[in-house]
C-alpha cells in the first residue's frame, strides 16, 4: 500500500484517528462492518488486510511457508514480516479473538448435538 509523502500534523493525525477507530467500535454487527469495509476500502487493501491476519493465524496454527504462500498467494517476504509481528499486542489480541470464537462455534455445535 501506498503512503503519502505528505505527513499530517501529529495532533490532527491523532485526532482523526481516534474517529475512525470510535466508527469501527460503534459498528453494531458483521453486516454493519461488511458493508463499512467494503465501501470504505478498495478491494486490494481489503485483501491485503484479510491476507495478513490469515498468515498470522496460520503461522500460529503451524502451518508451513509453503503452505501459506501456496494457498494465500503470498510472499516468502510477507510470510516473515508477520512473522516477526505476533508477539505484538493487536496481533495477539485479533487471534485470541478468533480462537474464542472457533472455541464457541465447536462447543455449540457439541451442545446442538446432545440435545437433538
């Protein structure tokens, strides 16, 4: 992605920052934020953000360069850049988040079956 050579005053940089992150928190639902990131991003920073928390999950599943570059259309490059960023904090946050929802959806499944 592209960054501008023209850098923005700190405190207006922090400012309108802090906005975007407060819209991202009051999107209510899936559907909300969908329909958000779809229109807010082009179609190729949405699949390079989607990509990179994909490679994040997947190194920390265990699963090889090859695979991930294969399967992702990654580069070696990229594969390493994230994974020298999961001990960062949102990176560890955006997996727990995902590992508690893959938690939930297999013990609801669990629960369904038992009372069917």
């Amino acid at each position: 992605m592209r960054r501008s050579k023209q850098l923005l005053n700190p405190s207006l940089k922090n400012q309108i920052q802090k906005t975007l992150f407060q819209v991202i928190a009051d999107l209510k639902d899936i559907e909300e934020i969908d329909i958000f990131l779809n229109d807010f991003l082009t179609e190729a920073e949405l699949e390079v953000f989607a990509k990179r928390l994909a490679v994040a999950y997947w190194l920390k599943k265990g699963r090889s360069y090859t695979n991930i570059k294969r399967n992702l259309k990654v580069s070696s490059a990229t594969i390493a850049d994230s994974a020298s960023n999961l001990e960062k904090p949102g990176i560890k946050l955006a997996l727990k988040k995902i590992e508690a929802e893959e938690w939930a959806n297999k013990w609801t499944e669990k629960i369904q079956k038992v009372l069917r």
